[in-house]
C-alpha cells in the first residue's frame, strides 16, 4: 500500500539557487504552499544546479516535472527530448516550448514611480543597464508614469558586466557619484535592483549627498536582509517571488497531467512599494502644503475633502489651491482622486474582497458610486479591471 502511494506520487525535481538570494527561498514558499495544498509530490532540491551541468545525473532522477530557475540550454533540450515537463521562473530569455514565470517588470517600474511621486518630487532619475530586459522594462514602467505626471527623467544605464555585488572602488560607483551630482535637488531615484541601489547609496556618500534629503533612493525586489543592512534602510519595491513560486507549481501540474500552460510566459505584478528610510521625506518647501499632502495620503479614503484639508491645516481653500498647483502642478482634488484611485487598484490587485468592502474602505457610500469614479478615471469597470488583470497575472 505505502509502495503503491510512493509510486503515485510524481517525482519533481526543484532547481532554485542561488539560496544566498531571498527570492529564491520565496519562490521554494510559493511551490511548497502549492505542494501542500494539491500534491503531495516527491521533491528533491538542486540547491547546488547540478542538473544544469550534468546530464546523466537529470537522467537517473527519472523526474516527472521540473521547476527550475535560469533554465540553461543543455537542460532544455534534455527535457524536451524526453518529454519531461519543465517550468521556468525568471528567465530573462525565455526558451522556445517552455513555459515562463516572470515578473511584471514594468509594473515594478510603475510602482516605484508612484511611490516617487507620492513625496512630491520634482526631479526624478533611474539608475539601470543598458543590456538586460528585465531592467529596460523597469526603466519603462518608471518613465511612463513619470512623463504621464508631466515631468522627466534622467537616466544613467551602463552595460551590466556579469556581477552585481557593489564594490567599494568600483569605477561605476564613481561614474554614479557624478551622474548623481549632475542632477537637480531633491532628487529621487530607483534603480533597478536592491544591488544597484546599493551601489547608489555609496555613490550619494562619494557625491557629498545626503539620503534622503538630498536624494531619495529606491529599490527594487526587496531583499529585506540587505536593505536593512543598508545605511540608511533602504526602500524597494517588493517583487512577489511567492506567488510566482506557486504559479510556477501549478502549470507544472497542470503539464504533468496532460495539460497546456495558458501561456508561454505568465507574469506576476509587484507585491508593494516598502518604504524604509532611504525615501522616509516629503520634498515640498513649503511646509503646509507638505501638511496638506500628508493629510491627503492618510485620509483621502475616509472621504476627507478639499474644505477639510484647508481648515486642518489652517488655509484658505483658494491659497491652498494656489500654493498646492506651485508644488505639484495639479490640484488638491485632484490629488485625493489619485490616493483614492490607487488604493482602489491595489485592493482589486491583491485582494478578493467583494466591491461593495472595497467601496467601503475607499470613502465610497455605495458600490455604484465607486463604479461611476473608476470607470471615468480608468476607462472600465472595476469588475473588467480586476479580470483582467487577475487573468494576467494570477492564473489559476
């Protein structure tokens, strides 16, 4: 009976290294809560990527299904050969006949933007490279909501070189020293990873700038020991290493029953912007109307308005306006539409709550008042809105 069961099991093969990243032990969480919930499966993990190197070793494994991260080319074609199901997870270029699990890397862009904004920066930056996908749709997301806020943004992408730990007399951290000296203050900037914000942080140090005063800097993936570590703390944008992990798992089960993966690459947006001290400022001299923008952003989804922000603050509602426009080129109403609305898109995104909740915790009376606000702001329904981008990112 226990032989009968072992053997029923599939045998799947998890190939997820380097462990020293975070991401890595949230991609293994993400499989594992699959695993719990509709396996059980016999797993043996690569930890070391021997599989990558060593053919005959895949071979004696008689795998039903693999997962594995940066599949190689000898891999590939072993698999495919063999007719072995094989998943991929973060693979910057993806393989023709293998099913990709990859981050919305434009979203990650996005949301760093808007958490840029949000402290009311005028002067924005991102610091990338030149020659890898994954950080040129970063760099994309960020510039788009940029340009769409009416202002620019300066860009400094050098070729990446096959590392990313950042070395204390590295020639780029002097290159970024005077890139970041050469910009208008305040400055907020997100590079592209934890890594290169890193590097940023030792560059301001170089350049003579104080964090976040003078810039503010951004990460992106959210290693948490390593921004912690960072002096100040860093902030970074939290890439959902879990849920791709499970998603992974689940098209591997599908393919493993004699299914197909609903696409050749399924992407997984951005968990949160977690603001540490490295962006912990509101650039805004003046000092009530940075009053004025805190208020909105802890209250604008109690239903709070425009009267209220100027009484608070102690204002006429025609010099708050006035001096609001000066700061930040749109006005307090239509800041609070903007917190508003952003907060709707974030519970649709990662919460299944029902739109009459959701219409609640956003300062609506009714649901119907929430449709008509986020259909004219957005174009579509909320409903639309939340398949759609369920469909996208959040296969089941």
């Amino acid at each position: 009976m226990i032989q009968a069961l072992r053997k029923s099991r599939p045998r799947v093969l998890l190939v997820v290294c380097p462990i020293l990243e975070e991401s890595a032990a949230r991609i293994l969480k993400g499989i594992a809560s699959y695993h719990h919930q509709f396996g059980p499966w016999e797993t043996f993990w690569d930890n070391e990527g021997r599989s990558l190197r060593d053919a005959e070793w895949l071979r004696e494994g008689r795998w039903d299904g693999i997962i594995n991260r940066h599949t190689n080319a000898m891999q590939a074609e072993f698999c495919i050969t063999n007719r072995i199901p094989l998943v991929d997870v973060h693979n910057a270029t993806p393989i023709k006949g293998i099913p990709n699990i990859c981050l919305d890397n434009v979203g990650v862009g996005s949301m760093g933007a808007r958490h840029l904004i949000e402290r009311g920066f005028f002067h924005f930056g991102f610091f990338g490279y030149s020659n890898e996908r994954w950080a040129l749709d970063r760099r994309h997301g960020f510039a788009a909501v940029i340009r769409q806020s009416g202002r620019e943004c300066s860009l400094h992408e050098p070729a990446y070189g096959g590392y990313d730990t950042p070395a204390i007399d590295d020639e780029h951290c002097n290159e970024a020293a005077k890139w970041l000296a050469s910009l208008p203050r305040p400055v907020a900037v997100m590079a592209c990873n934890d890594y290169r914000a890193l590097l940023l942080l030792e560059a301001a140090r170089r350049a003579g700038l104080c964090v976040p005063e003078q810039v503010a800097i951004l990460g992106a993936n959210d290693d948490e020991v390593r921004c912690e570590l960072a002096t100040p703390p860093l902030s970074s944008v939290a890439t959902n290493h879990q849920e791709a992990g499970y998603v992974a798992a689940e098209t591997l089960d599908k393919l493993m029953h004699g299914g197909q993966a609903s696409s050749s690459e399924l992407r997984v947006g951005p968990a949160s912007a977690v603001a540490r001290h490295s962006t912990d400022v509101l650039a805004v001299a003046d000092k009530k109307i940075a009053q004025a923008l805190r208020l909105i952003q802890q209250r604008a989804c109690q239903g709070l308005t425009v009267p209220e922000v100027a009484r608070a603050i102690g204002m006429a509602r025609t010099q708050l306006e006035q001096r609001f426009r000066e700061c930040f080129a749109r006005s307090p109403q239509s800041e609070l539409r903007r917190v508003r609305l952003e907060r709707i898109r974030q519970l649709l995104h990662d919460t299944d709550l029902p739109l009459q909740q959701v219409a609640e915790l956003t300062g609506f009376a009714h649901t119907e008042y929430l449709s008509v606000f986020f259909k004219r702001e957005v174009g579509e329904t909320p409903g639309r809105y939340r398949r759609a981008y369920q469909e996208i990112n959040h296969p089941r």
